[in-house]
C-alpha cells in the first residue's frame, strides 16, 4: 500500500510542477501564442480556467495523498 502511495504522490508532483510551468508567469495562456499584451488585468477563461482548477486540486490531492502516506504503515 505504501508503494502505491508513493507513486501516486510522484505523479501528482509531476502534474502539479507541468500544470504550473504551463500557466506562466502572469501572462497567461493566450500570450504565450501572440495574444494580449496592452491588458492590465485580465480575468482567466477557457483552457487557463482550467489549469488553474486543475492545478489547486492537484495540489490538494497530493497534500492529502502526503497525509495518508504518513499514517499508513
């Protein structure tokens, strides 16, 4: 059981770290192919929505995964 912990918890890490590399540095998505560039706040749509949703819930899927892997011997 505690090996499939561990892989499960590598693979969301990997997921987590490429969902975050993905979304950039406050430029967005829609920038990195030429998009925007004037805009002061611009609010997330689409496949930056989604990254983002899916960024925060794997990231609490790992701490949770992190927590069980504790507690299992």
């Amino acid at each position: 059981m505690k090996n499939v912990l561990l892989i499960a918890n590598i693979i969301l890490s990997i997921l987590v770290v490429v969902l975050i590399l993905i979304q950039g540095r406050g430029a967005g998505l829609g920038s990195a192919w030429g998009g925007g560039g004037g805009e002061m706040f611009q609010t997330r749509r689409g496949i930056e929505k989604i990254t983002l949703r899916l960024t925060v819930l794997f990231i609490v899927l790992f701490f949770l995964v992190s927590i069980i892997n504790l507690f299992v011997k």
